[in-house]
C-alpha cells in the first residue's frame, strides 16, 4: 500500500499542494503561454509582413503597449491576460461559452480581478460584468467574430474556435502573431489562411506546453523530495518554454522555412524520436 501510494505521489501531476502538487501549475499553461511568445517578440527576425520600423521596436519594447485579444476565461485565459498586463501589454478581449467581454481601451487590473472573482469563486457569467466602465459585452459571439484592432491574439477558449472567417477577420484587423493556448483552437483551414498573412503562429504542441512541463517539474519535486518555490518553478518554466521556441526556430531555419515555426515545432519533435531510435540501433538510415 505504501508504495502505491508512493508511486501515485510521483506519477501522478496536477495534485494539490497538500498532496505533494507543485506551486505554479494552475498559471503554468497561460504563462507559458505567454513567455514563449515573448520569446518570438525577443528573437524572432523572419518577418514578412509587418513594416521593419514597427519589427525593431516590437524586439526592443516587446509587450508593452501591443494590443492582445483572449478568448476563453479558464485558467489559461485568466493567466495568460494577468501575464501580459504584467508585461505591459493591453489585454483586449475575454469570453465565454455565452459571448464575449471586450475592451477597446484595455482591461484593468482591477477588472481584471473581478473575472477572477466571478469565475471562480461565484462561476459566473462574462454578462455580469457588462456594466463595468469601459467593457462592452457581445452576447453569443465568440472573440474571432468581433472586429478588434490587434497585434497578438491568444486563443484559450476551446479546439477548433478560430475557423477561416475569423482567421480573415484577425488579419483584416491588423494581427501579425498568434500563439495558441487551448488545444488545436484553430482549423487546418484557418491555420493555411494565417500562415500566409501573420508573421508568427506558435502551434498549441508548442504553445501551451507549459501545463505538462509543469506537471513534470512536480514529478521532479516528488523524486528528489523537494518543494521548490513559485519563483523556482517560474524560473524553470521560463527556460523551459524558451527552449521550445528556441529549438522550432532553429530547426525552421536549418530547413530554409524560419518563418515557419510550425514546421520548426514537427520536424524538432520527430528528429528527436528519429535520433533517439536511431541511437538505440532500431534504424539503420
């Protein structure tokens, strides 16, 4: 019994800090999210599309004053928006299955919080914050089918949310990045659409990796019977969603394809099986 309970302990990931979990997890995906793109923001330099005046400022400045659209008011949205007010930048948007909450001018802190509050401790509704001075609320739209003046759209909310209409509707309004933070939020045909007319998509396999590494860092916590702090975990997090882009980027470029950090993302995962099998002597080519 000790030792299933033991290995329970140490495999499984997401548990409550009471149960040996790890500080961190519940921001680790929105966060991630977030610091993968300002990695690309830091070091991307393939770009095709946006002027080269406003490229330089982007690397130098990075978030601040960049306009963000969200969908989704889970924790990745919630994270990922207190993420980028934090780095400076303009949350734009939040929604839920019901419609949106949009911001012309930028949620505040404060406002913010209130999401927080009614999300999870009242679980609410996005409507009930309609009210609130500078919010206006769209009922049954989703983020995509709302026209906002953007640089960065983070979509958080669900798969497949993002189909070809919104993706002309993102491009239509200015958006030159889009970095996923649910699972798969865009179709293949909306993905095709974006490669063509934004300069940076991050694929969600890369994108919204930071929940799982963070699972994995509680691993690490249970083996070594330590628990590290929430700047230790964000630390690790940190480097390792840097590391993701980083290696996509690298790879894209060894490929003649650096605009292209999807392709970077698949073909870094599969030459990493392929050297892995070739070294233990399953291939000969």
């Amino acid at each position: 019994k000790q030792w299933y309970q033991r290995r329970v302990a140490i495999t499984a990931g997401g548990k409550s800090i009471d149960f040996g979990g790890s500080l961190l997890r519940p921001e680790a995906t929105g966060y991630g999210l977030v610091y993968i793109t300002l990695q690309a923001l830091k070091n991307f330099s393939s770009y095709r599309y946006l002027p080269k005046d406003k490229a330089e400022k982007v690397s130098k400045k990075l978030f601040k004053g960049l306009r963000v659209v969200i969908s989704g008011s889970g924790n990745v949205a919630q994270f990922a928006a207190e993420k980028v007010l934090e780095l400076g930048g303009i949350v734009c948007s939040l929604s839920d299955s019901a419609g949106s909450l949009v911001s012309e001018a930028g949620f505040t802190r404060a406002q913010i919080d209130k999401v927080f509050e009614l999300k999870n401790v009242k679980r609410g509704r996005l409507s009930e914050l309609s009210n609130e001075s500078g919010l206006a609320y769209h009922a049954g739209k989703a983020v995509w089918d709302i026209k906002i003046k953007c640089d960065v759209a983070l979509p958080c909310a669900t798969q497949n949310e993002i189909k070809i209409d919104g993706a002309q509707n993102l491009a239509g309004n200015g958006c030159w990045c889009v970095s996923e933070g649910a699972n798969m939020p865009t179709t293949n045909e909306a993905v095709d659409f974006l490669k063509t007319k934004v300069d940076i998509y991050i694929p969600a396999k890369a994108a919204n990796a930071g929940g799982v590494a963070t699972s994995a860092l509680e691993m690490a916590q249970n083996s070594a019977r330590l628990f590290w702090t929430s700047e230790e975990v964000d630390e690790k997090l940190k480097g390792i969603m840097n590391n993701i882009f980083d290696t996509a980027y690298s790879v894209a470029k060894q490929f003649n394809r650096p605009w292209d950090l999807q392709f970077g993302a698949n073909a870094a995962g599969f030459l990493k099986v392929y050297k892995a099998y070739k070294q233990m002597g399953y291939l000969k080519f």
